[in-house]
C-alpha cells in the first residue's frame, strides 16, 4: 500500500506541471521541427535554448511544490500528534482528579518518584527532538536531490519516447505522421534513442527505490519523536494524579496551610 501511494505521488509531483504547461512546450518543438525541415540552423539553436529554459523551470517548480508537500505533511503529523495527546491527556486528568475526592493522598516518596521521572523523560524528549529533527531534514535534503535526478531522467525519457511514436506530430495529417515515423525508425540514431530510454526508464525506478528507502527513514525518525512525546505524556500524567482537585488548593491557600 505504501509503495502504491509513494508511486502515485511521485508521478504526480511529475507531471502535472508538465501536462498543465504542454501546449506551450510543443509550439517551440513545432517550431523546431518546422525550422530543422527548412534548414534554419539558428531558429533551430534557439527554439531547443527555448525548450532547455522550459524544462529547467518546470524542473524547478515541480521540486519546490513536492519539497512544500513533504514539509507541510510533516507539519501536520507533528500537529496531529501533539493534538491527540493533548486531548487524551486532559481526560486522563479528569479521572484522576475524581480519584483524588475517594482515594487517599499520595506519600512524599511518591512525589520524589514520579518528579524523577518527569526530569528522566524530559532528558529522553529533548535529545530524541534533537536527533530526529536533523535526521528528517537531512532526509529531506537527500529525497529533493532524488526527486531532481528522476525529473532530469524523465524529462528525456518522455521527450525519446514522444518522438520515437510520432506523437509531436499530432497537427499533421495522418499520412504525413506515417511517413516521418517511419523515417525516424529507419535513422540508426532511433536505435540509440530507444537504448537511452530503456536505460532512463532502470535509473528512474533504481532513483525511486532509493527515495522511498529514506521516506521509511523518514518514518522511523517520527516514530521516535513520537515515543517521546508518549513517554512524556505518561510521566506528566503520573505527576497530575498527585495533585489534589483545584479547589481544595484554593482552600488550602485561604487559610495559610498548604500540605505536601
């Protein structure tokens, strides 16, 4: 499941700014082919320089929207988390200030126990914080450089792809688009194309492996965090079970005789 979603994602954060973008993209390759037919050398530098630029923005824009995505998931895990815990926390709490009116009053020795274990899991927390935040950003780091290597890859392997079905040729007549596909594949550099996209297509799913290896990294380093928070939670909450209800305290204080 978690490999059909990470895939799903990934071909997403791809190509939609592509798709959005095409019409643009193949007036320039019109362009180009239409120039290359008329043997103008420079509008065919320039229409390719046009392309290259093209890609290159795309490229960029398509990285900083999944890096934005993988930011503000990560975001909002930690907010969920946090949410969840506050919450049952707080109807924990209410249990034991119940508990209080009935039960006895805690000894001091409990008090030492349960201070000494908030002090131990705040230790814990705080270096388990530390770690995992340079951890998942270090991640993070690798993951936008592998997402910048797959679009570089499938940028070529779409463009080889494209042209080796004749699919650039969509406003020309059916004939026409026979007759060029066939000169393409009769060309010995159409031989070489299919090789590179062959071998594009193994490196992209290699590159993809790899990511998804340090997304689970990822997820391990939240987990830990997550423990953490855990930890602190049941220690914190241990203290609140100590605690006399809110208005015995405020009794207690009017009369100028507060207990341990």
């Amino acid at each position: 499941m978690r490999d059909a979603t990470f895939k799903v994602l990934s071909a997403e954060a791809q190509l939609v700014l592509r798709f959005l973008n095409a019409e643009i993209r193949w007036s320039v390759v019109d362009s180009k082919d239409a120039a290359k037919r008329r043997k103008d050398i420079p509008e065919v530098v320039r229409c390719k320089e046009r392309i290259d630029q093209f890609d290159k923005e795309v490229t960029k824009s398509s990285l900083l929207r999944t890096m934005n995505g993988i930011a503000r998931a990560r975001g909002e895990l930690r907010k969920i988390v946090v949410e969840e815990l506050l919450e049952l926390a707080m109807l924990q709490a209410a249990l034991k200030w119940a508990a209080w009116k009935v039960g006895d009053r805690a000894p001091v020795t409990a008090w030492i126990d349960v201070l000494e274990r908030c002090a131990e899991v705040d230790q814990m927390f705080h270096k388990a914080r530390r770690f995992g935040l340079e951890d998942l950003d270090m991640v993070v780091g690798v993951v936008s450089t592998t997402l910048g290597s797959m679009r570089t890859i499938h940028d070529s392997t779409l463009t080889r792809a494209i042209k080796i079905a004749g699919k650039d040729l969509a406003k020309m007549d059916e004939a026409a688009q026979i007759r060029i596909v066939d000169q393409r594949k009769r060309e010995p550099v159409t031989a070489l194309m299919m090789s590179d996209t062959l071998t594009g297509v193994k490196e992209a799913q290699l590159a993809a492996r790899e990511m998804l290896k340090h997304l689970f990294l990822m997820e391990a380093s939240l987990g830990e965090l997550l423990k953490g928070v855990e930890s602190r939670h049941r220690a914190y909450d241990e203290c609140a079970a100590l605690l006399p209800p809110e208005d015995e305290v405020v009794e207690r204080e009017v009369f100028g005789r507060f207990e341990v």
